[in-house]
C-alpha cells in the first residue's frame, strides 16, 4: 500500500483541497477523543481522512490494516496517511452512495455482505457501521466501505458504546455477537454445601441447562449426611467438567474454608465465581460476566430473590417460589428481559461475584478467622476495595436467589396461611452462635462493624492502634470492650477468666491482647476510663471510635472526651496491612 507523509501535503487542506468535514479537535464529555477531519481534492476527484494522533479509533483503523481486514472491501483505496511511521489518514477515490438511508439494507448486495462476514469470522475484528451510506459504487462499479475506520476488535464488542457506537445493522450484530460468543471464557463456579442436597441438585441443573458445559463446577461435600456426597460422585462420572471434594469430617470446615480449597486445589480456569448451593443460573449470566471481568476487576451478578429479607436497591425483590418444587421458572424467564437494565451496573459487590483466579490468591483467599462462616464474605470485600480492585455489579445478569439455606435456616422457607413467606426469628442456634463470633472477629481486625452504601459496596474506616487502660474493670464488660481495640489494660484476676473463656472463639491470641494493669502501654492511641463510671453512651462513642478519630484533625497530645482520657501517641492507620491475608 502506497504511503504519504502528512507534513509532505499538510498545506494542502484548507488551501488546494476543499474542507468537507472538520471534527480535528473534537473531545466528548467523557474525555474520548474524536478528532477527525475530511477534505476534498477536485483537481484528482480524491477524499483525505485525517485523523488526530489521540482520535478513539486511530489504531483500530492501524490494526484492521496489518491484519488484512479489508482485502477485497476497499477497492477506493489509494493510500495510506503517515506521520512517522504511524498511519493517521487515508486517500480514497470518490464514488456515489448506495443510500443515504441507513435502513435501506436491502441495497447492500448478498455477495458482499458474506465478504464481510468472512473477514469477520478470519480475523477477529468487526466493522461496526455497516449500512448503504457507507458503502460507495466506483465507476466500474465495484463496491467500497468508507468510513475505515469503524473497526474493532470482536472482545471490544461491549465497550464500543463508551465511544458512540453501535452495530448496524441487526443482522451484523448477531453475526458478531455468535464470534464472541464463541470466545467465551470458561468460569470455575465454586460451590461448597452441606445437607443441601435438594438445592445443589436444583442449582446444578441451572448451569447446565441455561449456560452449558463450557463451565467447569467445583462442588465440596461438608461432612453431609443427606446423600450428597453419593449424589456428586454420580454427577462427575456423566460430567466431565465437574470437580468435587469431600471434608470427611467429624467436624464442620464451612465455606470459609471450602471456597479457598476449592478454588486453590480443583478450578481449572482464570475465573473463579463463588457461587451459592441454593442460586439458580438465568440465562446470559455467565455472557455478562465476560463482559466485565479482567484483571483488577471483580463482577456480581444481581439477585432476584422472594421476599424473605427486607427489600434493597442492589437486588430485584420478585416471587417465583421459595423452594425448588414451587419455582416457576418459566415465568420467570418470560419476565427476564423486563428486568435487564440495559447497560447498568453498580460498585457493590454480593455473590453470585468473579474474580480472575490470580486476582483471589494474590490477596491470599478468604481469612480463616471467621470460619466456618460469616463475616468471611465482608472481610474479603474490604480487602479488595483496599487492593484496588473495581467492584462491578451488572443489571443484565441474574440468579435466582433461594437465600440462606443451609446452617442459617436448615429447615427451609415458609409460608403462612395467606401464602406469606417469613423467616424472620427461624435461624438455628449454630447459625446465631456462629454470628455473634465472626461479628466480634471482624471487630477485632477492622476496627468497626461491617460498613457500606445502599448498594452494598464496603465502606473501610481507617484501623488505628489502640490500647483500652481500664480501671475497675469485670468480666462483663471486659468482654464488651476487648474486640474494640489493639490491646486492652486490666486487673489480673479479670484478665485469666476471659482469655479461658473466650479465647476457643477467636484466632487471635488473647494473652497478647488482654495484658496485665501493669503493663507499659506502647500503642499509638492510648484511651484511659474507669469502667465503674462505663455506660450505654460510652459505648457507643466506643463503636464510634474510627469514625471520631478519622473526622479529627489528630495531632500528637491529649484530650478529653466523655468519660475517656484520650492520649494520641503516634499519627497512623493500619488498613492497608489487612489486605493480604497470612496464613
């Protein structure tokens, strides 16, 4: 291909050759650039596409050129543009359009339009507008795209509106769209269960039904006694592209654990989804984590669950059942498309979420503190906030969502006599046992309780070093205040009970938190009160501590708040060391 150097014509436009169209400088709101400028030379009946160095699309129009794109599409092509050695322009012949009318698709000629497919399909890239107005008739009558460089890779396919672009016509979108399609990147779903027979075998049935057996299922028997185990055995030896582990126990690991060992041991592929026992697969939901998931980021589904919790604005609140005998799901998927929200999508973050393997490990997984669960999930969510990694929830992705199932409400959902679901004061014991201990873990390391906006997306006060100096101090209300802080300061005798009390729910060593009276105390922060004079405002200035400390302007010295002697030692905070969980 002929090559010119745009300083060689440059004093050519505006001069010798007509100025058509000039869009040279033109930036949107959004910062993309779309500088480009056309100009007419009469003498030689030739148009010059000039593009600016920055333009969106300048380098498209560089690839579809070295990869061939457009052998047998472009016969009015005469040159390329050049400044150095990057192409930022075109010469082509003029010609008379097949329509002005986009719509007039029937204009365009069956054999070219295969052409363009085939180049399609050959090299991975697309022409996005293609339509009569683009296309001219030379004088020998051959046809020719204009327009060059509408061009993008076929994995760019969900990015291009971002630069106000769009497929035309239909027909090339499902075109296009199958080629990507065809490029879909397998998910790893990682599925641990326990006595949750019923709600596997439901949502396994989801995968394999709506998304197929391109994605590999990683399931993890805990120690169950309802036939699971037997019943994962018989699935992996009809389907290849299942993976299953078994805790033999006798105790309970949880999926704190499970999710890690699963996803560490047995996936297979670059995206791992922690995905629910009881969440059923909608159509195109793994088709809309592809659209997002990279490196760096990490994607949630969004769920439509039955009214068994409080309605929120990060999931669709829909009844089509609440256990899996009941589940319409036919309509159910009559009314999907009502719910996509084209387009759409939020920071928070829920399961069902992905993550690019590598992306999970380089954190170091899950944090075994809050095992066997909760909490597990929110500190996870924290972490990669912390790491930089951008949460995205898409609108245009779905599971159906059971809820809970499991240890929390191990006897399933019920209706009442008007047909209305509660679960409102059904958990089990374990469950609320369970709760209260990860609860207080995640104080321990935080700093706070679980925090962030209506749409689920962690909110991280800063993590300060604090020491408690307690006088007058009892069992009870050292066991209020020891998660609240670094270190806490009381008297011997109340100190050895707790520890022997409470350290069987906790993975940090207590006898280095709950230090004697006599100790120095070397934290950064150091808080005195006496505990006879503690109460419910106290304590809520307590829980309230990182927020009142990040709101000051802290200074090295000492103050006075409430009942709390505060003495501000050392300026730091201590987030950021929690990213990366040691095993």
């Amino acid at each position: 291909m002929d090559k010119i150097q745009l300083k060689d014509i440059a004093h050519c436009f505006g001069n010798t050759f007509e100025t058509i169209r000039d869009k040279y400088n033109r930036i949107d709101d959004t910062g993309v650039n779309h500088g480009r400028a056309i100009y007419y030379d009469r003498e030689n009946d030739l148009y010059y596409k000039i593009f600016h160095k920055d333009y969106v699309r300048r380098t498209n129009f560089e690839m579809a050129i070295e990869k061939n794109f457009f052998d047998g599409l472009i016969p009015a092509l005469v040159s390329l543009i050049v400044d150095g050695d990057d192409i930022v322009g075109y010469v082509s012949k003029a010609g008379k359009v097949l329509s002005d009318n986009e719509f007039d698709t029937h204009l365009i000629p069956n054999e070219f339009t295969e052409k363009l497919i085939n180049k399609i399909k050959d090299t991975n890239l697309f022409f996005y507008d293609f339509v009569p107005s683009n296309i001219i008739r030379l004088d020998g009558g051959q046809l020719s795209l204009i327009d060059l460089e509408s061009v993008y890779k076929i994995s760019d396919l969900f990015n291009i509106e971002k630069h106000n672009a769009k497929i035309k016509p239909d027909s090339l979108y499902d075109v296009v769209y199958n080629e990507w399609r065809k490029q879909l990147k397998p998910i790893s779903f990682i599925q641990p269960s326990r006595n949750n027979l019923k709600y596997l075998q439901w949502s396994y049935n989801s995968i394999r039904k709506n998304l197929g057996y391109i994605h590999e299922i990683c399931m993890a028997d805990d120690f169950s006694d309802d036939g699971t185990w037997e019943w994962m055995q018989k699935i992996q030896k009809k389907d290849g592209n299942v993976k299953i582990h078994r805790n033999e126990g006798p105790k309970r690991l949880g999926h704190t654990i499970l999710y890690d060992t699963l996803i560490n041991d047995y996936a297979t592929n670059d995206i791992v989804m922690i995905y629910h026992a009881d969440m059923y697969a909608l159509p195109g939901l793994d088709v809309e984590i592809n659209k997002h998931i990279k490196k760096g980021v990490v994607v949630s589904g969004t769920r439509i669950e039955p009214p068994l919790h409080p309605d929120g604005p990060e999931k669709i609140l829909a009844d089509y059942g609440i256990e899996p005998e009941e589940f319409d799901e036919l309509q159910l998927l009559r009314d999907l498309e009502k719910m996509k929200d084209k387009g759409k999508t939020t920071e928070g973050i829920f399961a069902p979420w992905a993550i690019m393997k590598e992306d999970f490990q380089s954190i170091g997984g899950h944090d075994p503190l809050y095992a066997p669960q909760s909490k597990e999930d929110s500190d996870i969510f924290n972490r990669f906030l912390l790491a930089g990694y951008k949460l995205v929830q898409t609108w245009e992705g779905f599971v159906y969502h059971m809820t809970c199932r499991g240890s929390r409400f191990a006897d399933g959902a019920k209706r009442n006599p008007n047909g209305e679901v509660f679960m409102k004061n059904r958990e089990t014991d374990e469950w609320l046992a369970q709760n209260i201990r990860s609860t207080r873990n995640f104080i321990r390391k935080w700093g706070h309780f679980v925090k962030h906006d209506a749409h689920l997306k962690p909110i991280v006060p800063p993590k300060y070093d604090i020491g408690f100096v307690v006088k007058n101090c009892n069992e009870q209300l050292l066991e209020a205040l020891e998660p609240w802080c670094s270190d806490i300061y009381v008297d011997e005798v109340v100190r050895e009970g707790y520890i022997l009390k409470e350290q069987p729910n906790t993975l940090f060593d207590l006898s280095l938190r709950v230090n004697p009276m006599k100790n120095i105390v070397i934290n950064d922060i150091e808080i005195r009160f006496d505990g006879s004079k503690f109460n419910n405002n106290s304590f809520q200035y307590i829980q309230q501590l990182s927020e009142i400390l990040a709101n000051d302007e802290l200074e090295v010295g000492s103050f006075e708040l409430d009942i709390f002697e505060i003495s501000i030692n050392k300026i730091k905070t201590y987030e950021e060391e929690l990213i990366k969980c040691e095993r």
